[in-house]
C-alpha cells in the first residue's frame, strides 16, 4: 500500500513539474501579445491623445494584467518620483520586471532599444520607432507560437515519463 501511494506521489510531482516547465511555453506569446497591444496603445496616446509619457504608462499599467503591468508601474513611478532621463527609467524598470515574466533576452533587447529612442523624437519619428518595434515583436511571437506548439505538449508528456520511470527504477 505505500508502494501505491508513493508511486501516486511520484507521478502527480512529475506530471506537475512538466506541467508548470510547458507554461512558459504559453506564456511567452500571451505576454507578447499584451506587449504589442501595450505599444499599440502608447502610439494611440503619443500620436492623438498628446498625453505626457508618465500619464500614458500609469494608463498602460491599469489595463495590463501581471507582470507586464508591474514594468509600466515601475516605468511611470520612476518618470515622477526620481530625476532620470526617459531611457534610464525605461531600461532600468525592464530589468527590474523582466526575471518575472516568460519572455527572452531577444525581447529584452527589442524592447531596450525601442527605450533608447523614446521621447528624444518629435510624434511622427516616434510613431516609426513604435511600428518598427511592433514588427520586431510581432516576428518573435511567431517564433514563440511555432516553439509553444513543438514543445509544449512534448514537455508535459516528458513529467509523466519521467515519473513512469522512475517507479520502475525504484519498484
């Protein structure tokens, strides 16, 4: 009997553990998206609601959920309470936020760069520099759409295995 429970134990802590690995795989283009549809937003703001860079991400922040609302909290925060330049606010609010979500370095790096051009153009430079950013980000959520569906599912069965093997190594 504690043969059985112990192996119930062992498959439901595998199966679990690939479960949460394969999340990362259908986070990533979820928080994509949400990025995406952030800078969409920040464009609409810039372009025809002429809303101060602070107001617009304290805005963003409200609409997003988690951990992509926790960087525009950090960004707008850091734009009013501290006496830094929009690019050091910018990179400074990634690196604080980016460990908590499922996204990459090659995010990270788009994201950095759309930062180093923020507020140093007029409306119309901006608006390219978000476009493009946009084109970048929509590039590497097809990557991550196309990694979800070959590894994900593979990743899950991969727990069960795993804990199918090791009861049979250990009994």
């Amino acid at each position: 009997m504690i043969k059985i429970i112990g192996a119930i134990f062992i498959i439901v802590a595998t199966t679990w553990t690939g479960f949460e690995a394969s999340r990362h795989f259908s986070e990533r283009p979820k928080q994509l998206r949400q990025l995406r549809s952030a800078l969409q937003s920040l464009e609409a703001e810039i372009m025809y609601g002429h809303t101060p860079l602070h107001e617009a991400a304290r805005r963003l922040a409200a609409q997003l959920s988690k951990p992509l609302s926790w960087f525009f909290e950090a960004f707008a925060k850091k734009l009013t309470d501290s006496d830094t330049t929009v690019k050091e606010a910018w990179e400074n609010s990634l690196k604080e936020v980016w460990k908590s979500t499922a996204l990459k370095q090659g995010e990270f790096e788009i994201m950095k760069q759309f930062g180093e051009t923020l507020g140093r153009h007029d409306r119309f430079s901006q608006q390219k520099q978000i476009i493009l950013t946009l084109t970048h980000l929509e590039r590497e959520e097809a990557d991550a759409i196309d990694r979800q569906a070959k590894y994900e599912k593979m990743i899950k069965s991969l727990g069960f295995l795993t804990g199918l093997l090791l009861i049979i190594l250990l009994f």
